[in-house]
C-alpha cells in the first residue's frame, strides 16, 4: 500500500512502546495477516500475536500481546554451517546474532534494511551507555522474543504503509524508577536518552517508563520530523492502547495527514506556492493578558501562523489587529475559534498564495548536544540555516549557560 504523499503523525503524549506501535498500525488498516505472514519469514517459533479491543480513559482503540512459549531461531554465516540454537524467550542476544538472524530470513531487503536500523540504533546506544562495541552489545529485555517481534513488525508495518514522510509530537518520557536486568534504575533510562538526542521531550506526566528503548529506537528510526503542531488534512487515527492504568491515557495516537494541495513548484527556484487563507478581526475590548494567550492558542489547532499587530481605530481608541493564516482546509474551523475565543463580532478573510522556499531538516551534533538543523534552499544552493530555537533553549538549560552563549557558541560550530 502507498499513501500516496500522506504523512504519518506519531502523537507520543504517553510514549510509545513497541506492542503500542503494533497496536496502533494494525488499528490503522495494516493487515494482522499480513504482518503474521511476514514475521514468520524469520527463523523464530514460540510466538503469537493476539489483538483485541480495548479502551484507556474512555479512548478505544487496539490492544496487542505477543505470547510466548520456547522458541529459538537458526543463524548461518560465511564460517560455519548451519546452527540450531534454543532459547528461553528473555535469554541474551548479542546484535551479531540478530542482525545474523535478520540478514538470513525471507523478509523483503527493504524491511530487512529498516529492522537492522532499529537494532542498529538501539545497540548503538546500549554500546555508548556500557562502554562497549556495538556487535557485542547483549540485548537483555530487548534481546527477547516479544521485542524482537515488535521491532522487525515496525519495519513491516512502516513498508506496507510507505509514507512520504513521519512526522512526531515530543515525547513523554515519565518518571520514577524502571526494574531491569541491572536492578532499578530511573526513567527515562540511559538508552533512551540516548536514542532521542535532539528530539524534543517531556517527562514527569507519571511515575513510569512510557517511553520504552524499542519504542525510542523506532521513532529514531521511522521519524522525519518532530513538530509542535501541524498543518495538513486529517485523514484517519487510530490508536494502539497499552497495559496500564495511569492518570493519562496509556495509549500511542497515529494519523494519516495529507498535507496542503500544492498551487505549484517552480522547477528553477525550487519555491513551492500553496494556497492559504488569512483571517483578521480588530480587538480594542480585551486585556493584554487575554490577547497574549491567543497565538498559542490558534498554533495549537494547526494554524500556520498568527500575530498581533497595534492599531489605531476611528475616535483615536487603541486596538490590534490579529491575524490568523491558515490552510483553506481549516477556514471554517479558524473562523468559528475566533467568534468563541475573541470578542470580535466580525471576522475578514481574504484568500492568497504563500510561497515558500524548500526546506529540508537535519541532526547535527555540537560540544552542547545534539540538535535539528533547519536549512532553506534557493535555485539549488543552501540559501539560509537556523537550528530550532526551542531545542538551542533546552540546550542552554542542560549546559547552564545563557540563551545568548549557547547561540554564539552553536552558529560558531555550525558554520565551521
């Protein structure tokens, strides 16, 4: 299957783990006959997967568990001859051995390559927290079966929908302490951490893992883009319900959005030309602290932008205007927002064609960390750069330094 342009929008406001990304893609029309026929091209016994209907703070959605029995898989290499090695389901693997595994199984290259990406930057990361290298990483939870099931069904899922492109929401990390093969320690855990490098995150919303090292290596993986809001069409959500009860929905919330229709791209400039909507009302009966609130607001139910602008209306009286420019798609819902949210008693709306340059998104990594590099294109040439400001703010936190210094000392790398 092909969404032909379609964007998949992670909504990682209670983390993600692997059973809840499975949950969530089968939720969002990926075959479950087709993932159990695919993961049974890997030398794997002992498993199955068992979907059901569940719901967390009155949200449905699908719940996923993957039972285990023994099982065991058959690795082949250039040196030896086949091996039958059995395996109780939470003993070790070392990433040799999966990889091992994975190369010679009948999956299509294309999941191949993405399901080793997965383990490649968990074991990355597990290898940076241990002090060790990467092929002698040994996979402890991860290293089971349930887990191993999960990663290799992300890449299945991810090529039978193939996205233009994934997009994510930040990620809620949790708190408190996680049991694991090393005793307690706290959340979110060191491999998480560093998996999600440069990727904005919240924590603290309960006192538990909800971010998992699966879930992380996937999103490291599969994302493209992590974003406050967004600006495009809803064309379905679904929603992969995990095991536990706590104060916030314990689910992962997936959607398909198709972005907004393309006037046209100039092939020699590069520009892109879409068509937009801007709608404006005069505000003189509301407070600063009122007007202040009204921004974030209209960001937040995915306008492209908005702004105050200071005015002078009829019998001198002091006013704003504020403007709100939006996809034509969601002029209904910006105008009816600013009837409830504003005094205003009228609102004008004017339709134009934005023009933008093309823009591209990268991680870069600087003596304070790991950050997204923002850089807009013209006629083919890099025209300009700006690393996300709100990462270089949290960045200047975790380093104790001024805004102002992290700024200095992150241009000055950037542009060596």
């Amino acid at each position: 299957m092909s969404l032909q342009g379609k964007t998949l929008y992670y909504e990682c406001f209670s983390g993600i783990s692997g059973d809840m990304n499975l949950a969530a893609m089968l939720a969002l029309g990926v075959p479950l006959d087709y993932v159990q026929e695919e993961l049974q091209k890997l030398p794997l016994s002992g498993w199955r997967i068992e979907v059901q209907k569940a719901a967390k703070k009155g949200i449905n959605g699908l719940q996923v568990h993957v039972r285990l029995g023994l099982g065991g898989f058959k690795v082949q290499t250039n040196k030896r001859k086949l091996v039958q090695a059995k395996h109780t389901v939470h003993e070790h693997r070392t990433f040799a051995d999966i990889r091992c595994m994975i190369e010679q199984s009948q999956l299509s290259q294309p999941v191949k390559d993405k399901a080793l990406m997965i383990f490649y930057k968990l074991a990355q990361a597990e290898a940076t927290v241990h002090n060790m290298e990467v092929d002698k990483v040994h996979f402890h939870e991860v290293g089971a079966l349930d887990s191993i099931i999960d990663i290799v069904a992300a890449a299945i899922c991810y090529d039978w929908l193939k996205p233009a492109r994934v997009i994510c929401s930040p990620v809620q990390l949790g708190g408190g302490m996680v049991k694991c093969q090393h005793g307690l320690i706290p959340v979110p855990a060191p491999a998480v951490l560093q998996l999600l490098k440069g990727v904005p995150i919240k924590t603290g919303a309960v006192e538990f893992e909800t971010c998992t090292p699966t879930g992380a290596a996937i999103l490291a993986s599969l994302v493209d883009e992590y974003v406050s809001n967004t600006d495009a069409i809803l064309v379905e959500t679904a929603c992969g319900i995990g095991h536990r009860d706590l104060e916030i929905p314990n689910l992962l919330r997936v959607s398909l959005l198709q972005e907004p229709v393309s006037v046209g791209k100039d092939p020699e400039t590069g520009t892109t030309s879409l068509e937009a909507c801007l709608l404006q009302c005069n505000l003189d009966d509301m407070s600063g602290e009122e007007q202040g609130l009204l921004i974030a607001s209209f960001l937040q139910i995915g306008a492209s932008d908005a702004w105050l602008a200071p005015i002078v209306m009829k019998k001198g009286r002091p006013a704003v205007i504020f403007s709100v420019l939006c996809d034509l798609t969601k002029q209904d819902q910006v105008t009816e927002q600013l009837f409830l949210q504003t005094s205003t008693l009228g609102v004008r709306t004017s339709l134009l064609t934005k023009t933008m340059l093309e823009r591209s998104f990268s991680q870069q990594t600087t003596s304070l960390g790991s950050l997204t590099l923002k850089t807009a294109h013209y006629r083919g040439a890099i025209l300009k750069q700006k690393p996300e400001f709100d990462q270089v703010v949290e960045l200047a936190r975790l380093n104790n330094v001024s805004l102002a210094r992290a700024l200095t000392i992150i241009n000055k790398e950037l542009n060596q």
